[in-house]
C-alpha cells in the first residue's frame, strides 16, 4: 500500500564550496522532513546538519501531533546544549551550529517548525507563499520596517543568522500550524535555492510539473546555471489523499497557530517559563486538532488506529563519539517533556467533552 504522503529531495553541494554543509532527512511513513544548513562560517558546520538528521533517524516520533512538537523541540534543545559543549571541549569555544526547518503532518494538521532562514513554502492553485519567516538580521528590520526588501537583497549582513542550533546558549522556534488539500505542494529549501532563484522562477517550475523528481532536478539544474554559491537542498512534499480546500478550517487552524507565535513570542522575552510554555503549546495545538477533527466529523486518514502515549516516545539525547554525553540540561528536559502530558490529557480530555455538549 502506497504512503498517503510522498516527497523527492535532493542536496548537492553546489559551485563555490569544497564540502555539503546540508544535510536532509524525510520519511514518508510517519510525514517528517527536515532541511539543515550546516553554518558556513562555522568551523565544522556540516557535523552540526549531520548531527540533526542522526537525531531525526533514531527517534521514535509521536503519533500524536502535540507530543510530536515538544518532542522535536526538546530533542533539538538537548542537541544545542550537546553541540555548544562540543565546541567548547573541542574547538576551543568556536561555534558549531546549523538552521533547521521542519514540516511534519500527524492527525490531519501539517506543522512547520524553524529556527533560521531555511524556508517551508506553499504552492495552491499555482500560487507559491512562504510559510516560514527567516531569523536573520536584514528579515527582521525588513519586518520592523527599518530596511526595505530591496535594501535587505544588496546588504551585506544578509547571511547573519540570528537563530541557529548550536549557536545561541537558548534556542527559540517558530511554529506555523495549516490544514491542507490534496491541491497542496510543499517546498523545504536551504538558502542555496531561494538566493539563487527568485520565487517566480520556482513557483513556474513546480506548477507546471508538479510534485515529482524532474522538478527537483530542473530546480537544481537551474540554480547550478545561476551560480550555486552555496550548498543547495530541496524537498517537494504532497499527498495522493483526495481531500478539499476548507477555508472554514483554514481560518480556525490560522487562529490556533497565530496563538502558537503569541506563545512563541512569550518564550522568547523571557514572559513564561520553558514547562508552562510546552503545557501552553500542547493545550492549543490539542484545540486545533480538535477542533479541525469536530468540523470534519470525521476522523482523519493520518490518525493511527493506537496512538502512542507519554510512556512510549522518546526525546533522545545524542550519542556521536564526536560529541559529548548526556548533560544536566538534558536530563531536565526529559523530565519535563513526561511531567507536562499528564496535565495535558486532562485539558485535551476535557476539550472533547465540551465539543461533545456544543455538537
């Protein structure tokens, strides 16, 4: 029986670099795909991609999409702390770190979790929109309004990255949560492609011949012929799955996910602690889906006949020889990733008992 979900990828190390800093990772079983761009001006960047796919291929995710947020946060959050201490061990305090970006789809929601400018992007009806906001010093005074987009495109801090794992001592996500169709392509991308190739070029590309490995190779093909300053990745994402636009459910998971940029935002400014941040999270991610599930009134092909539960997923700590063992902080977050579900049984359980009265 064929995956309900399939994707074609490719990363190529591209004209002007020596070594492929990205690495990739997709699993069309359980819809995860992730983008790394190991930092190119970090000693060793491509270690810190590599270590981020390594974690994806030995963790058993959740079937559950909130327990599977956290858990790809709190699994990358060790790895940060894995990496700054490899890098103070081993390379004398020299950083070491990559962006990610995360697509995942479990219980009929699609998910986007990033930290950097590698991008998640749209294509519906020809129309290509970027889902994911890059964390870099010109996106963010392009969104204060101190820079305009054509000023960002000539300024040289433009490859300042001001979120990466591995760099920073705290690590901050963004999350974007969407419905989806079976009219629905998705694109991940390392900044190989979206600085070689304007949206337009891709967006042609991908719409005229759809989800398929000749586009991935034409994208790439197109972006060597313009230069391939960097390493290049690219993952097309979409589903056999007949399923409808529903602008109903568009607007009520819109609601959930920009409640999940208020959260993040709160994470950030230092507003709320990291256990009440994953007890937030999960409550409204647990709404969305929900609330998505009660519009349908049905369930979703993507629920699994027996969901795994708090006792039977991981967040797994690193374990290369390149990098050192199990830390305190680790330790801690493994505790608060299992504290925080039984609270959010009960929230989610009594989530259900109220949709059951309104219907």
């Amino acid at each position: 029986m064929k995956n309900t979900w399939y994707s074609f990828s490719i990363s190529d190390i591209g004209r002007k670099h020596s070594i492929n800093q990205d690495a990739i990772y997709f699993d069309d079983v359980h819809n995860i795909w992730v983008v790394a761009d190991g930092m190119g001006g970090h000693k060793e960047g491509e270690k810190a991609s590599q270590a981020i796919v390594k974690l994806f291929e030995g963790t058993n995710f959740s079937n559950i999409m909130s327990e599977r947020v956290i858990q790809i946060e709190t699994s990358i959050r060790v790895l940060n702390t894995e990496l700054q201490e490899y890098a103070s061990n081993e390379l004398n305090g020299q950083l070491i770190g990559s962006t990610i970006v995360v697509f995942t789809i479990c219980q009929g929601v699609c998910a986007t979790i990033w930290a950097g400018d590698s991008r998640c992007y749209k294509l519906n009806n020809n129309v290509m929109s970027q889902v994911s906001w890059d964390h870099s010093q010109v996106a963010e005074l392009v969104r204060s309004g101190e820079m305009t987009a054509e000023q960002a495109a000539m300024s040289r801090r433009s490859n300042v990255i001001t979120r990466a794992v591995g760099a920073p001592s705290e690590l901050y996500f963004e999350h974007v949560l969407m419905p989806y169709s079976s009219d629905d392509i998705f694109l991940l991308c390392s900044d190989g492609l979206s600085n070689e190739l304007s949206d337009k070029i891709i967006n042609d590309d991908i719409s005229e011949q759809g989800c398929t490995q000749e586009t991935i190779d034409n994208l790439l093909k197109k972006t060597l012929i313009y230069g391939a300053r960097d390493n290049v990745s690219i993952i097309l994402i979409s589903c056999r799955q007949q399923k409808a636009p529903d602008t109903q459910e568009e607007e009520i998971i819109e609601s959930f996910s920009n409640k999940l940029n208020v959260l993040a935002n709160s994470l950030f400014n230092k507003v709320i602690e990291l256990p009440d941040y994953y007890q937030e999270m999960a409550n409204i991610i647990n709404q969305s889906v929900f609330s998505s599930q009660h519009l349908r009134e049905q369930e979703t092909q993507e629920l699994p006949e027996h969901q795994t539960t708090s006792e039977n997923f991981e967040v797994r700590e690193v374990d290369a020889e390149k990098f050192t063992k199990g830390s305190a902080s680790a330790k801690i977050l493994h505790r608060l990733s299992k504290n925080y579900f039984f609270l959010s049984a009960i929230a989610t359980l009594l989530i259900v008992m109220a949709l059951l009265v309104i219907s």
